[in-house]
C-alpha cells in the first residue's frame, strides 16, 4: 500500500512537471535569450542598418577607457543611492504617520498615491512647468517673492542641479510604492510587543527603534533591494525630466541610437550594467539580507 502511494505521488509530481515545463521553457527564453544575444552583440561592431563584424574585446576596451562612462556610472550611483534611500526614509514616515488615526484619514491616503499611479509623462511636464525659469512657479517663489536668488536660471537645464532635480523627482513619484509595503507590514506587528515595551519603560522613541525598526527590518530591506534595481535601469523619468542627467541607461540610449549609432557599443554597455548590478545585488542579499 506505501509502495502504490509513492508510486503516484511520483506520477503527480511528473504530471505537475510536464504541465510546469512548456511554460517554465518559455519563460526561461525570454529571460536568456535578450542576456545571451546582448552579450553576443558586445563582441561585434554592429550599426543600425544591420552591419555587422567582429570586434573582439575592442568595445569593452573603448567603453572601460571612455571617460563619459565613468561619469555616467557616478551619476548612476548618485542617483540611485540618495532616490533609493530618500524614497525608503520618505515613504517610513509616511506610513508611520498614515498609521495613526486623524480626520479624512482615507482622503489622504488616496491623495498620498497620486504621484505613483500618475502618468509619468503628465507629472514630468507639470514638474518641467514648474521649474520654468520664466513662467515656473518655483523660480517666482524664489526670486521675486523670497529673494533667495537675485536673478532666474534653468534649475533643470544645468547638469550639476538637474541631478538632484530628477533625484527629487524619482524620490516624489516612488515614495508612495514603499509607504503602501510598510503599512501593510506595520498594521500586522503584534500590539502586545509595544505593551511589553511599555511596561519596560521604554518611550515612544525606544519602542520604534527597538520594536518597529526590527519588525520592519525584512521588509526595508527587500524594498530597497527592489528600488535599487528599478532606478539602476530607469530611462523615462530621467529621459524625459532632463536630457543633462547621463546615467548609464540614458548614456547607453545616446551611444546605441544616436551618433554613430552602435549598438555593438549600446550592448556593451548593457553587458556591463548587467554585470555591476549582479554583482551589487549578491553583495547586499549577502550581506545585508543574509539569505
């Protein structure tokens, strides 16, 4: 009787394997293929029109002494870096604050996730509007009304301030995505810790360090993972927000489809970007997640 209920649990499970396999190959084509082509593409100049021949390691050898890569990969990292964590610290608050009770509490809530579901190409007119060194509100706020600056300039139109523009940016339309994840988490911490806590004598600041922060702790950690990866390869917003911020996916679109239009060289650099971000995901699961 054993023998006859391993033998079909071993026929179910070679069942649910033949129906999973056709969908699990497929998937697993669109992932590999794009990886395996890009890689293909690094090692052959490549142009537009089709064109097409062997380079060998000379793309990466152009690409890793190109001076504008190494700037387009320090302004990734600025980017990431601060959106990343200002999006996570922003969004904490949020949610700490939405967590307790207040009037219009829902109205509030639904006001707080307009920057996320918000069209992205709508909000980057309205912010590109506002920063208008002519008609923007900011700019009449600051120069004729506050008197910060003496005269008007293009706060987006130079590369040093339009980084922390599409920072600020990217931190405004990002932050509500966090603040949902760590609601829903705090809504399920048990209340029993902050009496534990309390009958401590542990204060409101000692309760969230020592209670909220640690229950938060996997759920912090995965979103800054997933926030890391999703700024590492945004376009759009920085595309469309400015064209004087060059990270690396903006530096990889110039060089691919503008120019010379390369995309032996475009797919070098996808190669490249791939590689820094693998390498920078394992380190932190490791590291920090300690999976």
């Amino acid at each position: 009787m054993k023998q006859n209920r391993l033998s079909i649990a071993q026929q179910d499970a070679r069942t649910g394997a033949g129906l999973v396999a056709p969908s699990l190959a497929v998937i697993m084509l669109l992932i590999l293929y794009p990886i395996g082509y890009n890689i293909y593409l690094s090692f052959r100049h490549v142009t537009i029109s089709g064109q097409s021949s062997f380079a060998g390691i000379a793309n990466y050898k152009n690409i890793l002494t190109d001076s504008s890569f190494w700037h387009a990969l320090v302004t990734t990292f600025v980017y990431v870096i601060f959106s990343t964590f200002g999006a996570t610290i922003f969004g904490l608050i949020v949610a700490l604050v939405m967590n307790k009770k207040f009037p219009l509490k829902g109205l509030v809530r639904s006001i707080v996730l307009l920057p996320y579901i918000a069209p992205v190409i709508s909000v980057v007119f309205s912010w590109q509007f506002f920063f208008d060194p002519v008609n923007g509100i900011f700019m009449h706020v600051m120069v004729d009304m506050l008197h910060v600056y003496k005269q008007r300039f293009n706060l987006i139109g130079s590369p040093s301030s339009a980084l922390w523009v599409a920072v600020i940016f990217s931190i405004w339309k990002s932050f509500p995505f966090t603040y949902l994840m760590i609601l829903s988490r705090l809504q399920t911490i048990d209340k029993n810790l902050y009496e534990a806590a309390e009958i401590d004598g542990a204060g409101k600041i000692r309760q969230f360090f020592s209670v909220t922060l640690p229950e938060l702790y996997f759920v912090m950690g995965s979103l800054v993972l997933l926030r890391f990866i999703w700024n590492f390869n945004k376009f759009e917003d920085v595309y469309l927000l400015t064209d004087n911020v060059k990270v690396l996916s903006v530096y990889t679109y110039f060089k691919a489809f503008t120019g010379s239009m390369d995309l032996g060289s475009g797919s070098t650099l996808v190669v490249i970007q791939f590689g820094v971000l693998i390498g920078l995901i394992l380190l932190y699961v490791k590291k920090v997640l300690k999976w």
